[in-house]
C-alpha cells in the first residue's frame, strides 16, 4: 500500500502535468487522462517523495452548488461571446466538466501575546433638527449614535486553530476568478467526500504561506480583544507575540473545469467554484465565424449593388432603395470582423489562456 | 510597542468576556467628591473658609492661611454630550431630591434649605461639606468659577452704587444695611453647538417703469432666493435657577469663562451653593430657541434684500454639548421703610445690580421746576403781551412746556426702573 493510500484511504497516486505543472492526485487508473486544467495529454506520474504533503486534508468543502445552476451558467456563459466557436456550447461546457479539489493551508497555533488597542463602545445622542414654514417651527428629535473610544491593553494566551492560507502560487488569480467560498460549510475530511475529483497538490510550502496566514490570526486575535472588552470596534490593534505548536492541514474547495476549443482547436479553461457556481474563463470570439458571415453579407452586398445599377441604367423604380439596401448589407459584412476584433482585444488575455498555449520546452 | 512593565502605570484591571484574555483600561479618575471634605484649621480646630482674595483657605478664628492650589480650566472645561442616558435622567428631574445630608463628623443628619449643597453642621459647628451618592450626581456641578470680589469689596461697591443716582432718597447711602452680603454659587448651564441651515424665500426687488403716459410706476418683482449658512454657538450661558430675579441676573451674569476651574470642594468651604431648579431639557430648549432665532435672522441676512415673503428654513444642530457650572454672586436684601430691596454681585467682576427705592417727593419736585419756566413765561406774556397766541412768546412758552414735561416724564420712567425685579 503506498503511502498516499494509507493517508487518504483512497487508491490514488500522484501525477504532474508537464505543461502546466499542475500536480494532482489522481486514481492510480486515470493517471493517462488528460490534464483538467490545460487539456494535453501530457500527465506522467509523479513520486511520492515529491509531494510538499502527503497527509491526508483534515477538512473539505464539498461540491455543493446544483447541476441546474451549473447547466444555466455555462449557458449563459456561451451566450455572453458574440460570434462564439463553434465548439462553445451550454451542453459542452456541461458535458466536460471535471471536479477538482484545490488546496489551501490550515494553520492551528498556540499565541502568547501583549496587545493595546482603542476598543469603540456605541451610544446614543439626542439631536434635534428644526423646520421654519408658515411662521412656525416645528421641531424633530433624532437620535445619532457615536462611538466613545478608550485605550485598552491586555495579555493573550490562546489557542487558534484553522486558520487558512493560499497554498497555491497562483492563489489570488484563482481566488479572483472564482470567488469566495464559505467555508463554514467545510466538513471533516472523509475518502467518500472526494468522489470521482481530482485533488491540486499544494505548490507553496508553509514558511512562504505564514506571511498570509499572520494577518488573518491578528484580525482574529483582535476581534476576541475586542469581544472581551465588551466594545463594538476595535482600532490600532498592536501586539507582540510568539508562536507555538504550529499545526498545518490542509482545506480542499471545490472547482468545476471545463473548456471548449477555439478557431485554432485550442482549449480554452472555464472554472466552475463548485459551491457558488460562479463561472469564470476566457471568453474568446471565433474570428472564423465572423469571416464566414461578412463573406456572405458581402456577397449579397454586391449582388444588390449591381441590382441598383441595373436599375438605375433601364430607369426602373427602387434603384435608391436597392441602393440602401446594398449599403447595409456592406455594413453587416464589415461589422462581425471588427465587433470580433474589439471583442477579443477586450477580454484580457489572462494566467488561464496563458498556461493554455504554453508549449512544451 | 515594547511593554517591559505591565500593565503599566495608570491601568487597572477590568473584567475580559473571553478566557486567555487578561484586559486592562486606564484607571478612572479619583472620585475626590465622594468623600466629605472638612475644612478644619490645623492651628486651632476652628473653620476654615474660601478666601476670595487669593482663593486659599482662612481660618476665621486664628487667621491661618492655606495657599491656594489653582487650576484654571477655562473654556477648555470639559463639555457633555446629550446621551439618550442623560437626556433620559434630565426628563425624570435630577436634583429635586438633594434635600437630606449627613454630617459625616458627628453623623447627624441634616435637612437643607432644598437646592443647597453646602452647610455648616447645627450640631458640631463643622463646616463639612457633603455630597450625594446618589445617581442624581451624575449632573452634579463639574466646573465653577471663584469669587475674586471679597466681602469687604462688595460693601464699598453697594454703597458707591446705591449713591449713584440722584433719584434715591438722600440717607439711602448712609442708612441702608450692605454690610451683609451673601456668597453664593448659583447653577447655569453652557451650551455649544453648530447650526446648519438650509433657507428658502421669494425675495423683492424693487423696480420702476414709466407707463405710456410718462407715469412713473413702482412695482415689486418677488424672485425665489435660496442659500445655506452654518453658525457657531459657543458657551451659550443660560441660569439654571429661579430664585434670583432674572432681570436683575441679566444685568450682572456677564462673567469670563476662561476663569472656570474644576469644582473642588476648597471653592466651596464656608459659601452657600445652589443646585440647579431649571433641568437641562428645559434650559437646552431654551438655548435652541434662542439658536435657532439667531440662525433665522442670519439666514434672512444672506437674502439680497430685505423685503422676504413665504421664507422657510431647515435647521441641522450637531456637535451639541453642555456643562453644568456655578458662578459666583453675591446676594444682600435690605431695607428701607420697611420694604425689602435685593441687591446681586457678581463675584467675579464686581459689576453690580439690583432695586433702590426712589424718592418720588425729590422727583416730584424736580418735575414741577422742569416745567416751572414754561408757567411763569406764559403768565408774563398773559399780563404784559395783549396777543399771546401770534406772539413768538407764546410759541417758546409751549416749547419749553413740551420739553420740560418730556423730562419729567423720563425721570419718572427712570426712577419707576429703580425697584424693578
């Protein structure tokens, strides 16, 4: 049994993508499929002894979000690009989505700390407001509340556990394209919860996610000075403090990937956030499309222009008309070309589409 | 931040909601009026009192001095907001209830005249002065202004005032009992605040037009104006007792506030002090009255001219805040044929106001001599001048009677004022 089968209870491997350098780990049978992020069929496998973690997550957000809302976002997805590939569908995007688990750090810390801050405590003014009409004042009481604030300074001695941070390199663009994710719906990691997804292999170890992972345990430590002083806001927290008996885990989130292929027959990655459903990827017009239907409009455009010059040589009515008509139909072949032009230099060509077309060395 | 001593100096420990967390806030001021203070002589036992001449302490008895140790706050006294807690406590009538107090050197409990503060004890002669514990405290005077006029000063001041005027009986000077003056603390209140304002108002412009018949016409075109202003009101003071004649009041209460300092008991050893009879609703009502009517005519002010019709105005108060003060005044009744005449001091600078009575017969007769000369010019012209009504005789005889009975009248108005209250 390998090691990552006796951590996880499940009968996977590692493997690593070697265009996008993405790791996974993968069921020891599927570790010839193809890459859930660039779509290449260059997935090898990848030794334990390479793996930053190994030990199993100790808890998960499971995929949530109903195949519904999933099915009307892809939908709404495709229809978003004007003159879309041919290979962009609502059905496609359904039809090829891929779970997949990624990472983040759990952090537990014992915190021994000296801190001040100014605590804010509500109260209530009465103010008045006054209306002059008619020659008479009419007047109207009003209450403001304020906030009183008062230095506070204390001793910490406490216990923090799970407190995340990115465990991925790319964690704020991810973080940006899918949004947030609750994850007071994480759940106790089970080997059932993992289904048929795929799991992202951490590739930022812990001494570089510290720094992400102070912040959020000094907002959390100021929020409990606060609750103890009974006040309402906290201001200017500083403290000074050590660290023991840090404990990493890891938080896996949901995510759906997808693709669809443009002009070229490139893949092209949507993200799903498997909780919310939110949809993300890059949205690329088909400039194939477009040239297919100005040929046709002008085509058609020439067609009429003849038409009016004929009619205008055997002095036939609707010469003018005809004329317009063909005008217009000189606009519809000039306007796909450069509606799809803007379109695509509009939408930013972003870390996905990059990692996408990165070819091989 | 770097804590080597903690908690350091000045913080107390205060209950934390949540385990693990120690919390610490800065320690309150020391209550100095809780305990009662006793104004004992340290030479011979005897009673010490405020001095007004520098503000220390002195013995009555031995004449020990304590040198004074004075803090001036001035206009930077703290000031209160209107918390609904406050305002809440003010509608339920602070301070009625201050009528009972114990003398804490010989535990007899003592009824005060209601609204006084301070005492000398019937019992022991001590001049303690004691103070609520009660929640009613929390509008308890916090600043006050000294007595810098002494008694002696108050005499000589009464006496160069009641014999400022010709309209008072002659002997008033002489035989009016001044000697005894009273001190007393009396309650006012501040009040700050800004006024915001938004007005609106048709505004007329005068104009004039010829018609076709080279008439000149006048007409008044109303145009609609609008305009915003914001006002300052600062230290708005306004008496917080009905005991003192508030015409009277208004003609000394003109006191310099940056000579506010904290309350300490010393200030008030051997005087009497009154606590408020007019709440701070009531007295802040008033103040916004008074606000609210001066941003109006500021607001009017801003219109291009003054004939304004259908004006309407809205009015914003923030940054509303109060104190309760006691300023000094000294207070003397005496009388004259058997009918009293108060007289008020102020404490701080000595200005001066009250009733004298006026001597109607002097003014009767000097009344009659303003109009005498018209009389006898008129019969001298009625014995020697057979035409004394086309004479210019006749017409300076009526003038100088018009002019000599306007005068009476204005001396008597004059001495009317006199014994107003």
């Amino acid at each position: 049994m390998s090691r990552i089968e006796e951590l996880w209870h499940v009968p996977w491997t590692a493997a690593i993508c070697e265009v996008c350098d993405w790791a996974y780990l993968i069921p020891v049978g599927k570790v010839d499929a193809i890459c859930p992020h660039c779509y290449q069929d260059t997935v090898t496998p990848l030794p334990e002894d390479a793996v930053m973690q190994l030990a199993a997550p100790e808890m998960i957000v499971p995929f949530s979000v109903s195949a519904e809302k999933v099915r009307a976002n892809a939908e709404q997805f495709a229809k978003s690009i004007p003159f879309r590939p041919a290979d962009l569908s609502g059905d496609t995007l359904h039809d090829r989505l891929q779970p997949v688990f990624l990472p983040f750090w759990l952090v537990d810390s014992d915190v021994q700390a000296v801190w001040q801050a100014e605590t804010g405590f509500d109260y209530n003014v009465v103010s008045h407001e006054e209306r002059y009409q008619g020659g008479r004042w009419q007047t109207i009481e009003k209450q403001e509340t304020r906030i009183r604030w008062e230095p506070r300074i204390g001793r910490l001695q406490r216990h923090y556990d799970n407190i995340p941070a990115p465990a991925l390199e790319e964690h704020d663009h991810l973080a940006r394209l899918l949004g947030r994710y609750d994850t007071e719906a994480a759940q106790t990691y089970a080997s059932t919860l993992l289904q048929e997804a795929l799991v992202r292999l951490p590739n930022r170890n812990s001494a570089d996610a510290w720094p992400d992972a102070e912040p959020i345990l000094v907002k959390r430590a100021a929020d409990e000075c606060r609750q103890a002083a009974a006040a309402q806001h906290v201001r200017q927290f500083q403290w000074q403090s050590t660290y023991a008996d840090q404990q990493w885990t890891q938080m896996l989130v949901p995510v759906f990937t997808s693709f669809y292929r443009n002009d070229e027959g490139q893949p092209m990655t949507v993200l799903f956030n498997g909780q919310s459903g939110r949809i993300s990827g890059v949205r690329h017009a088909s400039m194939q499309r477009a040239r297919q239907i100005a040929l046709y409009a002008g085509i058609t455009a020439v067609l009429l222009f003849v038409l009016a010059v004929m009619l205008l040589v055997f002095e036939m009515p609707f010469a003018g008309l005809v004329a317009v008509l063909a005008a217009a139909a000189v606009f519809g072949a000039i306007y796909p070309i450069i509606a799809v032009a803007q379109f695509n230099r509009a939408q930013r060509d972003d870390w996905f589409a990059m990692q996408t077309r990165r070819q091989p060395e | 931040m770097v804590m080597l001593n903690f908690p350091p100096p000045g913080f107390v420990p205060t209950p934390s909601q949540i385990d693990g967390i120690d919390l610490f806030k800065p320690a309150p001021p020391k209550e100095k009026l809780d305990a009662a203070v006793n104004f004992r002589c340290p030479n011979c036992d005897g009673e010490t009192a405020f001095s007004a001449a520098d503000g220390g302490l002195t013995c009555n008895y031995c004449g020990y001095h304590e040198a004074p140790e004075k803090e001036i706050v001035g206009k930077s006294a703290e000031q209160f907001e209107f918390t609904v807690e406050t305002v809440n406590r003010a509608a339920h009538g602070w301070g009625v209830t201050r009528t009972e107090l114990v003398c804490q050197t010989c535990a007899a409990r003592l009824t005060l005249p209601e609204g006084e503060l301070t005492t000398t004890c019937p019992f022991c002669a001590s001049n303690t002065v004691v103070h609520h514990k009660a929640p009613q405290d929390v509008l308890r005077p916090r600043f006050l202004i000294p007595f810098s006029v002494d008694q002696h000063r108050c005499h000589a001041i009464a006496r160069d005032w009641l014999g400022a005027t010709w309209l008072v009986p002659k002997e008033l000077r002489r035989v009016a009992a001044v000697d005894d003056f009273t001190a007393v603390f009396l309650p006012f209140w501040t009040f700050d605040a800004t006024a915001t304002a938004q007005w609106r108002a048709e505004v007329g412009h005068t104009r004039t037009r010829r018609d076709s018949k080279g008439r000149t016409h006048t007409e008044t075109v109303w145009r609609w104006e609008t305009g915003d202003i914001r006002v300052n009101f600062d230290d708005m003071v306004l008496r917080g007792t009905e005991r003192v004649s508030l015409h009277l009041l208004d003609q000394i209460k003109q006191y310099d506030l940056k000579a506010l300092a904290p309350y300490e008991p010393a200030y008030l050893a051997g005087l009497h002090a009154q606590a408020y009879e007019i709440g701070l609703e009531e007295t802040w009502q008033k103040a916004r009255h008074v606000m609210r009517e001066r941003t109006k005519t500021a607001c009017r002010s801003q219109a291009s001219t003054n004939k304004i019709r259908n004006f309407s105005m809205q009015l914003d108060f923030s940054d509303e805040s109060w104190r309760y003060i006691l300023l000094p005044v000294y207070i003397n009744t005496y009388h004259y044929n058997n009918k009293p005449y108060q007289l008020l001091l102020n404490g701080q600078t000595g200005a001066i106001a009250g009733q004298r009575p006026a001597d109607w017969r002097k003014i009767a007769l000097v009344s009659a001599a303003l109009m005498l000369p018209s009389v006898l010019l008129f019969l001298i012209l009625l014995a020697f001048v057979p035409d004394v009504a086309g004479s210019g005789g006749g017409f300076l005889s009526l003038l100088l009677f018009i002019a000599g009975t306007a005068a009476a009248i204005f001396i008597v108005l004059q001495a009317q004022k006199l014994d107003e209250i």
